[in-house]
C-alpha cells in the first residue's frame, strides 16, 4: 500500500476555503448577530453597556410622527 503525499494545508487555507464554500461566515451582519446574540443571553455582565446605549434609547424613543415646528 502506498501512500500518497500531500502537503498539508495551512489554517489559513483551510478557513478561507470555508468561507469561500459558505460553511463559515466571517461578514459584519455575521458578528452583529453573534453579539445580539451573546447580548441577550448575558446581558450587560459581561461586556457592560455600551457608550451609545443611552443614544440609542433616546431616538429609540422619539415619536414616529414629529410636529412640522420641529427642526430636523
């Protein structure tokens, strides 16, 4: 029996060649889910609020329909 020689391949190659198939995703919509995701399961315990949290609260909250004496 023989056996055939291969050159192995690197880490690298081997994850780009899963990107490139679809089996990993490595894009930003992929890590903002991962950090939903780990932001809903722990909370602020682990990384703690974030700076624009209080930011975001705020438009969050502002009326859908602003009066036309408002300026934009």
């Amino acid at each position: 029996m023989s056996l055939s020689t291969r050159t192995p391949m690197t880490d690298t190659e081997r994850v780009l060649g899963q990107i490139e198939r679809g089996e990993v995703r490595a894009d930003a919509d992929a890590a903002r889910q991962i950090a939903a995701r780990h932001q809903a399961a722990y909370g602020d315990s682990v990384w703690g609020p974030t700076r624009d949290a209080a930011w975001a609260d705020a438009i969050a909250d502002l009326p859908a329909n602003r009066s036309k004496d408002v300026r934009p």
